[in-house]
C-alpha cells in the first residue's frame, strides 16, 4: 500500500462512499458527538449483496472519488465491508490506494478498519456473525483467515441487498449468543447497513465477549486516523473507550 499524507489540522472534512441501497451509516455517523468533524457522501449502485454485485458496483468507486474530491476532504472512507473484502487483502489494498491516488488524500475502508480494530483488541480468534448470502460470509471468513486470525464460528442469515436493512435485531442477537459460547475473543458483526452499533455495549454486558460492528470499527479509524494520538489501550473495550472519549452517543 502506498504511504499517505498525515492529517494535521481541522475542522475536518471526511468524504463517504456509501452502497447505495445503504441508510444506516449516515444516520449512525450524524449521530456522533465529534466536534468539528463533517461527513458528506457520494453512492455507487448496488443491487444485491453477491460477489459478482459487489465486484460490479467496485468499478463505480472513481466516479465517487471524482464527486468527492470537490468537497476537498481531508480523508475519505468507503463504508462498505463486504464491497471492501470482496477481492481480498491485495484487492483491498489497491481499492484504498486507488481512492487516496484519485482524491489526494488518506483513504480508509471498512475491512482495513476491522483488520485494525481487530490488531487493536489482541484478538487471535474471532467469530463472524454477517446478514449475508453463504458466498459472501465465506469470502469474508476466507479474508479474516488470510490476515492471520482463527475464525472459530462463521454465520450468515442469508440476506441480500435491502432485504438486510429490515434485519430483526433478535435475529443478529441470537447469532451473538451463539457466537459468545465459543473460544472466540471478539465477535464481529459484519455490514454497515446492519442495525448493530447501537446494541454493542449491551451486548457486551450480557454476553461477556468484546463486540466490534462494521460502522463501530470504521468510524473508530475514521476518528483515530483524524487525531492519531487518541487511541485505546488494548485492556479495554474499543465500544467503552469511545463512549469514554465522548466521540458518540446514541440518542
């Protein structure tokens, strides 16, 4: 991956590439309490969650770019985590890449995100619970294993494009509990149109399993990568120690 500039001043300007079937990551973003930090988002067509969807609407991440870039942001993020894994470690290496070459600045992406959170928990084993078609939550399953970690449970609930959105969150917690039950040390919960974040820190209570989500993780490194001295130690909760920084807070 090539190196990318350092950001050194605000008030800051963070570009979203968003699916555009997603409703979620805005409404979770703009929900933050982060003084002095604005989020403004372009879309690229997605109609259904399938490796070749994905693969398809990848090609549309320039023309995104493009729009961005004349908000001049200071960094970009592509909100999408099965869009981001889809073609593995090298292809999410020259996805981020690509969006840094063609706006000019620091690019973030929801797997890199994950990668990193994950590396920041110490965890070694994890589990995966995902709204995905089986072919998508192996390709992610496939991903975690190939960047070293030990996925000792993998669940998907079957769905696909805007079917994810209406998503029972009993159905995501019943994977969860699932989930908690195994040697796993993080569970992660795969989607950034997933209603998830907003559950973590009691799902953290009541299953006593540390719990990262797609849109937690992407905006915990839109925030760090923001103000890199602001970062958590590994003997706490990464939901915990944004609640304790007060960079969000749900209404």
């Amino acid at each position: 991956m090539s190196e990318q500039k350092k950001i050194t001043s605000g008030p800051y300007r963070v570009g979203l590439i968003l699916p555009s079937i997603n409703t979620l990551t805005e409404p979770e973003f703009y929900r933050a309490v982060v003084s002095g930090v604005t989020f403004h988002s372009a879309r690229i067509f997605m109609a259904e969650t399938s490796i070749d969807d994905l693969e398809t609407m990848n090609r549309s991440v320039g023309e995104a770019c493009k729009l961005l870039s004349s908000t001049t942001p200071d960094l970009v993020v592509y909100a999408c985590t099965s869009g981001s894994f889809v073609a593995g470690t090298d292809g999410l290496n020259a996805l981020i890449t690509k969006i840094n070459t063609a706006t000019g600045c620091p690019a973030v992406a929801t797997s890199h995100a994950m990668l990193a959170a994950l590396s920041q928990c110490g965890a070694t084993e994890v589990a995966l619970v995902t709204p995905y078609l089986d072919e998508v939550t192996n390709s992610e399953e496939a991903f975690l294993r190939d960047n070293g970690l030990d996925v000792v449970y993998s669940k998907g609930l079957g769905r696909s494009g805007k079917d994810v959105r209406p998503t029972p969150v009993s159905d995501v917690e019943n994977l969860v509990e699932e989930a908690s039950h195994t040697a796993a040390e993080v569970i992660f919960v795969s989607c950034t149109d997933l209603d998830s974040f907003r559950h973590v820190g009691r799902w953290e209570k009541q299953f006593g399993k540390q719990i990262l989500t797609s849109n937690q993780v992407t905006l915990w490194q839109t925030l760090k990568n923001l103000e890199p001295d602001h970062r958590p130690g590994n003997s706490i909760s990464i939901f915990d120690w944004v609640q304790e920084q007060r960079l969000f807070q749900f209404g």
